[in-house]
C-alpha cells in the first residue's frame, strides 16, 4: 500500500513532467518500494521469471545519479530471465533499463536484451561505457498499439503475452541483470538520454586523455631503463660496459682536469 504523503508527492511529480514526458511505471529490481529525487515511485522487485535478487553495491558510492538505492539492488542469473510490464494506453514510449557494474574488471562481460523474440540490444557491455560504480542507463524507444509493440519500426513478434510486455535478459559472454526497469510516455529528448550521452562521451576522453599520459610514463621510463643498459655496478658504483665509450669519456675528463690544473703557457 502507498500512503497519502507518496501519493502526493507522485502526484506533485507527474505534474510538473506531464508537459515533457511521463514515467508510467518503474520497478526496482532487487529492492524494495522507493521514491526518487524527482518523486517518481518504484515498486519492489515484481513481474519477474527466473533469476535471484542479490546486492552488490551495498554501501557503495554510485557515480552519475542522484539515486544510487536503485542501481544498488538487481536480479541477476547465470541463466536467461524476464519482467514482464502491463500494457499501457497506445503511445510512444521509451523503455529505459538501469545498470550498474561493481567489479573493477575490464573484462568482455556482455549479455542481450530482448522483447519477446526479438533482441533489441546486442551485447550490452556496461563496464566499457562507464566503469565501475556508476549508473548506466539503457534507452529504447518503443511505439505500442492495443496489440502490437513496434522498435525502430519493426514489429516484435511475442512482445505481448496476457495484455503485458516480454522484456527478456539473455546470456552471452556474461550473465544478465538488471537494476531498475522503467517505462516512460514521451520521446528521447524527454528523458536523460542525450545528457548521459554527453557524459559518457565527457568520460571516454579523460580516460583517453589518462591512457596517454600512462603511455608517456611507461616509455620516459624506458628510456630511463635503456640509459643504464649500458652500464653496471662495480663495488656500488655504476660504471659503463661499452668501453670504447668509458675511454673516450675518461680522456674528456682528463683533458678539462689538465687545463684547470697546468699553468697557462707564457710566450
């Protein structure tokens, strides 16, 4: 049961978004109910097939989002599973699915997401796009009829079972999961889309930028290192291997020390 003081505040959100879009239904997978920071409220964990609620981001800091409780919970498996969502009012919609990676890995840990038959998302690799510890949010824009779900103009076979949609999470490399499900009434420029875009993109070109500079350290130590290739410890103290060199050194020196010490020549 939602109380008055939650029923207020949904009422106070959907009032000032229904000018730009509307979040229809959301599902904290893994968690509990909860209200976000723009007063949208997200059921406990329902709807789903298969798969185990677990925590893997509890009491962790969760980079890009003002709701790091969402992306702290999901249902994961080491095997395919679903959600499915009522079906709404004809519209166009953007399904937008929450994610987040707690293990420091820059391994190929993919994994497909599907509608009924049909994978609309191939490979999703989440670690790639943002690293660790931070939300990651995938877009889809869907247009629903009474009986059809179309994706990039395309019919989904299956989408609709019993008046409610098939969201499916498939194994590949890696296996599913997912941390919030949400279904929102508007387009992509209604949504956070194109800000986490620009941040994401922001993001790749400092760790581009930090690569480089690792890349400059690794190769001024090499150099460093190819410098005393060429010489050797003897006693403690470093003295040159190629010889031809340590003479032709030894005879410079001697040379400045006998122009400082010898007496300048009167004529």
């Amino acid at each position: 049961m939602i109380n008055m003081d939650k029923k207020f505040l949904i009422i106070v959100s959907m009032t000032l978004i229904c000018s730009f879009g509307q979040p229809i239904y959301a599902v904290n997978c893994g968690g509990e109910e909860y209200i976000d920071s723009s007063g949208v409220f997200w059921n406990k964990d329902q709807g789903y097939k298969g798969g185990l609620s677990i925590h893997p981001g509890r009491n962790k800091i969760v980079k890009y989002t003002n709701d790091p409780a969402i992306y702290q919970t999901e249902r994961h498996s080491s095997d395919n599973f679903s959600y499915n969502i009522r079906l709404p009012t004809p519209g166009s919609y953007i399904l937008i699915l929450k994610f987040a990676e707690f293990w420091s890995s820059n391994a190929n840990k993919t994994f497909s997401i599907g509608i009924g038959q049909n994978i609309v998302i191939n490979s999703l690799e989440i670690y790639e796009n943002v690293k660790d510890s931070a939300a990651y949010d995938v877009f889809i824009p869907l247009i629903i009829t009474e009986d059809v779900v179309f994706w990039n103009n395309t019919p989904l076979a299956n989408a609709i079972e019993n008046e409610k949609i098939i969201v499916n999470f498939i194994k590949a490399k890696s296996n599913p999961k997912v941390s919030g499900i949400m279904l929102f009434k508007g387009k992509l420029e209604n949504t956070d889309y194109y800000e986490q875009e620009r941040r994401i993109k922001h993001h790749k070109k400092l760790f581009q930028h930090k690569l480089e500079i690792d890349e400059k350290f690794i190769q001024n130590q090499l150099e460093k290192e190819k410098i005393f290739d060429n010489w050797e410890t003897f006693d403690g103290v470093y003295v040159i291997k190629n010889y031809p060199v340590t003479l032709f050194l030894t005879s410079i020196l001697f040379y400045i020390l006998f122009q400082k010490l010898m007496p300048k020549a009167k004529w």
